[in-house]
C-alpha cells in the first residue's frame, strides 16, 4: 500500500515504518535527535539494534531501494525506526 506521512514514534520503541511490504522509499529524520533504521522481513518488530543504521537529525534517504540499505537478510521489505534518546518523527513516503 502507497503510503505519504509523517509517523511519530515514541522513545526506545521500535515503530514500523513501512505500512506494507516496500522496494524503495524516502524518508527524513525530523527530530533533533539520532534516529535507527532497521530492516526486516515481515512485520515483527526488531528486538536489537544490531545491524540497525544510524541516521542523524534531518537526514534520510530520497527514493532509495530497500534492498539498498539492506541487502541481507535476503528479502528485507519493511522498515524500523528506534529514537533511543527521546520521542522523534519521520517523514516516509513509499509504493
């Protein structure tokens, strides 16, 4: 499912991203602090930051594939955000 927003994601909380499985997305950090990424391949959560990418304040990724950013595990389609150091949001917007 096509998806435009902003989704707010509470402290030390993995919150999915993705609303469907994707290929390639955009999405910004909009918080003033750090921001994880990590990827799966289905709808359960991450229980780790392990392999996770660290994206600073206002940085993110412009119509990027998902296989991209994380070629392995093989079949990565749904996305993770995780703000350690507070409540943060994240625009994303993917087909």
């Amino acid at each position: 499912m096509a998806q435009l927003d902003t989704i707010a994601a509470n402290a030390a909380t993995w919150t999915q991203i993705t609303d469907a499985d994707a290929t390639a997305i955009t999405f910004q950090n909009q918080a003033g602090i750090n921001m994880l990424l990590k990827g799966t391949t289905d709808a359960t959560a991450p229980t780790t930051p392990d392999g996770a990418i660290i994206y600073p304040p206002f940085m993110g990724e412009r119509n990027v594939t998902i296989t991209d950013l994380f070629p392995e595990p093989s079949g990565v389609d749904r996305l993770w955000v995780y703000f350690a150091a507070g409540p943060g949001s994240v625009m994303v917007s993917h087909a």
